[in-house]
C-alpha cells in the first residue's frame, strides 16, 4: 500500500508556482516528497553535494523570507587535525518562478592548504504532483547535453541545469564536479542553476514583483504576533499567481499551489484591512470560470464558483478521486463569492470595479435560488454523483469529517451548519449591494435570509445546546460538537442567546484546550488529535472563530483561542501550517505537528491579519460613511488601508489617514 508522504519535518521554499521540499541539511534526496516543483510537476527529483565522496554535516539553516535560506555544514577531516572544524560549507539557496540558484560556499579556518572534489548528484524524474501525492514516483530522465547545459524534457516541461566554474564540463552523466584548492583561511566560490520552461500550465508568476496589498507594521504587548504577521507577508508574497490576468493566492506548498475558490477567497477576505485590490482579482479569476451548465461529471452548474484547477484531470488512486482539471465540487465557494465582492465594496474598492461584477452575482444568486438545494428543503446540500468526486465538499472535504457524536460517518446528501450561515450571510451581502447599485430582488434576499434563520433554527439545534455540524440524508442532525459552528459567529444567522450558547460551548477545555480550536470535540467518539478533520487543529479556522466572537462580542473567549494560536505560531518558528495537532495542553508542553499539513499555506498565514483586525475591532463601511474600531487589547497598527487611503490606528484607538467622509465610531 503507497502512503502519502509526510512534510512536517522538511523546510520548504516558494516563489509561486515554483516550491522546494529538502531536508534540514539542505539535500534533496530521492524519497518522499523531497525535490523542486513547479506547479503540478516534479522539475527536480535529488540534489545531494558531497565533498571527497561524504555528505557535509548539518548544523543549522537560516531562511531569508520566503524563497531563500542559507544552510551551513562543516566539512571534518578537512583542514587541521583539531577538535573544531576548520571548514565550512554554505549553500544559499534561492527560488524563484521557473528557476532555482543555488550559491556554494567554502570557507577555510585552517592553517594549512585545502583541496576535495565536491560532487552533486541530480536526477529530474518530471512525476505528476499526484503521483508523488500518492506516495509514488518517476523514472530518473536521461540528460541531453547540449555546449554548457543539460536538458531534461517531457511534454510540454523542460528543465535546464548550468553550473559555473567549469563543474558541467568536467562532470559526467547528470553529476556536476569542482576541484577546489583554498589557499590557508581563504574561501572559495561556485553556483549551479535550474530552470523551467513549461508551455501547458494553467497559472503563472504574477507581472508585478510587489504584493497588491500593503505592508503590515504592527506593535502588540504579545511580541508574537508581530513576529507571526511578518513572516506571514513574507509567506503570502511568495503564493502570489495569476491566471494571465489577475492575481490570487495560490493554496499551499506543495499540493494545493493553485487556484482553490474557497482558500484563494477566504484568503482575500482576511487581507482586506490591507487593500481591495487582492480581493478583485480573485473575484475576477474566479468569475471567468463561473459555471454555466450542469455538467454532473465536474460538480458544474450555471452561477457556481468553481473548487479547484489544475493542468490534468487529477488523479488519486489511494483516496479514489480523479478529479476533473476544472472541479466544481464546492457547496461554499459560492456563497462565499458573494460576501467577498460585498466586503470588498464596504472596504471601499471602487464602485465601477463592483458594478462590473454584478452579472456574476446575478449568476451567483441564480445557483443558490436553483441549484444549491437539490431536495427544496431550504438547505444547502452536497452529494457527489460520480463516485470519484470529494465525498464532502465543504471546507472539512476528507471521506470521515461528517461524524455524528457515536462516530457513525453521516451519509449524504449533506447540509452542513456553517454553510447554512455562509448562505444566510451571502444573501444579506447580495441584498445590500443590489440596493445600492438600484438593481431589484433586494427584498427577495433578505426574506430569504430570514426564512434560513428560522429554518435552521428548527432544524439544526441538538439537545447538548448547540447546533449540529449538517443534516444528513435522512435530516437527522450529526450531533457531534465543532469547530464549523463557530462560523456562525457573528453572521446574524443566531440569536444573541444562540450565540451565548455556541461561545460557552467552543472555549470549554473539550474544545479549546489544546494550542487554538479544535475541528472536533475531545468528548466525541471521533475525535483524534492527528485526525485531518475531527480533532487536529487548523489555524484558519481557529482564527475565523476568533474573530466571529469578537464581533458577537465575547472578547475573553477570542483570546483563549488567539493565545492558543500564538503558543502555536511560537512553537512552528512563526510559520503556522495548514493544521497542527489537537492535544491538549495538559497533555504536551508545545504543539505537535500534522505530519503531512503543507507550509506555508495562504489562509493560514493569512489568518495571521485576521487576528489583528479581530484585536483591533475594526469594522469599515465606506458607503455608509462609517469606520468602526475598537481595540481590546494594546495594539496599534500602520500600513493599513481603507478605500485605498493608508491608515494608522493607535493603541487608544485613535484613527488618522481616513479620506474626507469617513467617521471613526468607538
């Protein structure tokens, strides 16, 4: 049986939609899923330096940002016969689109000359991301040489490896060579360089070099979150794409380092304090791939925002899914669509940008009056009719995340809580936007949205005192105790009560005791603390709550789960991966890691922003005039921006920046 590799332990690179995987001493072997990709193929499959035939020995690396580290190793039985090491070796590596340069290093402390052979071995083996997702791999390719260079080809991807100093010429086969003479503390120079060249891929490197968005400058009493939120800017640059047209965050290194509607919008959403622009063009992207026929082999249908693009129909075996290149099978992406452009006009964004984009949300409130609720039970529901397709097509899409209480896995058709209040939230948004651009069918929405409260409110409240995680095809309610309850928080979809309810019942210790929230209560059979979906911990989503109970108003609650993501943030060096384990904190001094989350991934560095307008309390309406903010905790923050004027907030709340036309509310 193939197993999917594990990547906790392996230091990662990115200059989307190229990434590196290696191991701590800087060597790209040939297991797992160590090497370089670029979008969905492996473009290098090993890389190990030796020097006189012995692999250096490790002592540490250093990242500089996203896309560069330097790893340092010493070189024994070179130089003087003493206890200390007398040479060392740096690779400084660098990754950028479509290339990879690595710059070698080494330094002599020795008092007499120094001479080796430093040797590096490659292989590209150009496998499918999904082939080496399923735990498999490809067959080394042969070189063509060609003057200065060596060439590996398949379809539509080349690679291209040069080496400096003479290492090609004097190499044979796929090994690059450099016989090195260091004169007594001297030191000693060379590089080698990778590129791609890939005339099929469906997403690029972005034109412009810069981030759409500003730089976040932040100063907090909690020392973490400042060092959370720069290495998060620095994560989320490096995820940039672009479709030909617009930019979007790509997912996560390194399966999901391309279109997702629900990350790429959830992402978007978070970044908003720091700019609209990211926001329109994902809103963009993912418009031009809206659906617009029922299609039961994609998940496609007229107005539906799509789930996932790739280059190839994506297969994977072990888990029984092939997935079409464009994949539609999201309940979410939809609805969450519609909030997005709404977000983005309270921001401020231009109203001409918004308004271009109001077919698309014609077309979106088609798919949620038509297609969304198959049975005309009122709920939003999934069911995969291929066989192959994501069994759950929520935000929790592994085959054993909609457990009830007893651990029986629910059978679909599924309606799932937050998506009810996704759809409730959406069709407020969509009434708002719809009144203000003078298009018809505001009322519509918003009785929409109040026969979904009371739909939900008869339907989904289970005897322990909050609301089930779905419905399953009998519309019996799953009755276990979740995280996806908690974006409810703050929607509108509950009332003031409810929502006293839902808050007691996430921060209690079965709940929130572990380093953030769990997915799933530590009381229910299902639970697991390395359970993808139902007890690990994922940092989006703890921070989605957060900031759901800040807005609902319970600021004492939001801290335990951001402190617990902080503790977490300290203890991953302030990159916080797609997930972490669910074990408590009486259980483990410092989280464990998921062995197989991706780093970085978009909506989890950016979760880090969404921390700070939670703290800060900031609420902006731009059409009505109005900024609202209120910090709870000592915090002030520069390079924000609303309606794309940078704003400063002080710890006493003061606000200055704002164009004319805006007032403060505290």
């Amino acid at each position: 049986m193939s197993l999917q590799p594990l990547l906790h332990d392996l230091v990662p690179m990115v200059s989307a939609p190229t990434s590196v995987l290696c191991g701590a001493d800087g060597q790209i072997r040939a297991s797992g899923v160590q090497g370089v990709f670029h979008a969905d193929a492996r473009v290098l499959s090993e890389a190990v330096l030796r020097v006189d035939g012995r692999e250096p020995e490790a002592i540490g690396h250093a990242p500089a940002g996203a896309g560069s580290i330097t790893f340092v190793a010493v070189v024994r039985g070179l130089g003087d016969p003493i206890a200390d090491p007398t040479v060392q070796l740096d690779r400084r590596r660098h990754v950028g689109p479509g290339a990879l340069i690595e710059e070698i290093e080494i330094v002599s402390g020795a008092d007499r000359p120094v001479s080796a052979t430093v040797t590096l071995d490659l292989a590209v083996d150009l496998a499918a991301m999904e082939t080496v997702r399923s735990g498999g791999s490809g067959e080394a390719l042969p070189a063509e040489r060609s003057g200065d260079r060596l060439i590996f080809r398949r379809g539509p991807v080349s690679v291209t490896v040069t080496a400096s100093d003479g290492g090609l010429e004097r190499g044979s086969g796929t090994r690059l060579r450099w016989d090195i003479t260091l004169a007594p503390r001297g030191r000693v120079f060379f590089h080698w360089e990778l590129t791609v060249t890939d005339a099929g891929g469906v997403v690029h490197p972005p034109a412009r070099r810069e981030p759409e968005w500003s730089r976040l400058r932040v100063h907090s009493a909690d020392h973490r979150l400042t060092r959370l939120v720069d290495r998060s800017l620095d994560d989320l640059a490096a995820l940039r794409l672009t479709d030909g047209a617009d930019t979007f965050l790509g997912a996560g290194v390194p399966w999901f380092l391309t279109l997702f509607g629900r990350d790429s919008l959830w992402a978007a959403r978070m970044l908003l304090p720091l700019g609209t622009d990211l926001a329109a063009g994902t809103l963009r992207v993912l418009a031009r791939r809206q659906g617009t026929r029922v299609d039961d082999s994609t998940g496609e249908a007229p107005g539906k925002i799509m789930h996932e693009l790739r280059r190839d129909e994506h297969v994977l075996t072990e888990a029984n899914l092939r997935l079409p290149a464009v994949y539609y099978g999201t309940i979410d992406a939809t609805p969450l669509w519609i909030s997005l452009l709404h977000d983005a006009w309270r921001w401020g964004h231009p109203a001409a940008e918004i308004e271009a984009l109001l077919p698309n949300l014609d077309a979106a409130l088609g798919w949620l009056a038509d297609h969304a609720d198959p049975d005309g039970d009122g709920f939003l529901e999934y069911l995969d009719t291929t066989g192959h397709g994501l069994a759950n097509q929520g935000w929790k899409d592994s085959g054993d995340a909609v457990r009830f209480a007893d651990g029986r896995i629910a059978e679909p058709p599924i309606a799932l809580a937050e998506v009810q209040g996704y759809a409730y939230r959406a069709a407020l948004d969509a009434a708002a936007l719809l009144d203000a651009f003078g298009r018809p069918g505001g009322d519509r929405w918003r009785g929409y949205a109040t026969a979904m409260a009371d739909r939900f409110r008869a339907k989904f409240w289970v005897p322990g005192g909050y609301p089930a995680l779905a419905l399953d095809r009998h519309k019996a309610p799953v009755d276990s105790l979740t995280s996806n309850i908690g974006h409810l928080l703050g929607t509108g979809l509950l009332s003031a009560g409810e929502e006293d309810e839902v808050a007691a019942a996430l921060t209690a210790g079965i709940m929130s005791g572990g380093y953030g929230l769990r997915t799933m209560s530590a009381a229910d059979r299902g639970y697991g603390p390395l359970s993808y979906h139902c007890g690990s911990v994922w940092t989006h989503d703890t921070a989605i709550v957060a900031a759901g109970l800040v807005r609902a108003g319970f600021r004492a609650e939001a801290a335990t789960l951001i402190d617990g993501l902080l503790a977490a943030a300290e203890a991953f060096g302030f990159r916080l991966p797609e997930l972490h384990a669910g074990h408590g904190r009486d259980e483990l001094s410092r989280p464990m890691p998921y062995p197989a989350a991706c780093h970085p991934q978009a909506w989890s560095a950016a979760a880090a922003i969404l921390l700070v307008q939670a703290e800060l309390g900031l609420q902006p309406d731009v059409p009505g005039g109005t900024v609202r903010v209120r910090p709870w905790r000592p915090i002030e923050a520069s390079g924000l921006r609303i309606a794309g004027h940078p704003v400063e907030i002080a710890m006493d709340g003061t606000v200055t920046g704002l164009p004319a036309g805006l007032s403060v509310e505290q």
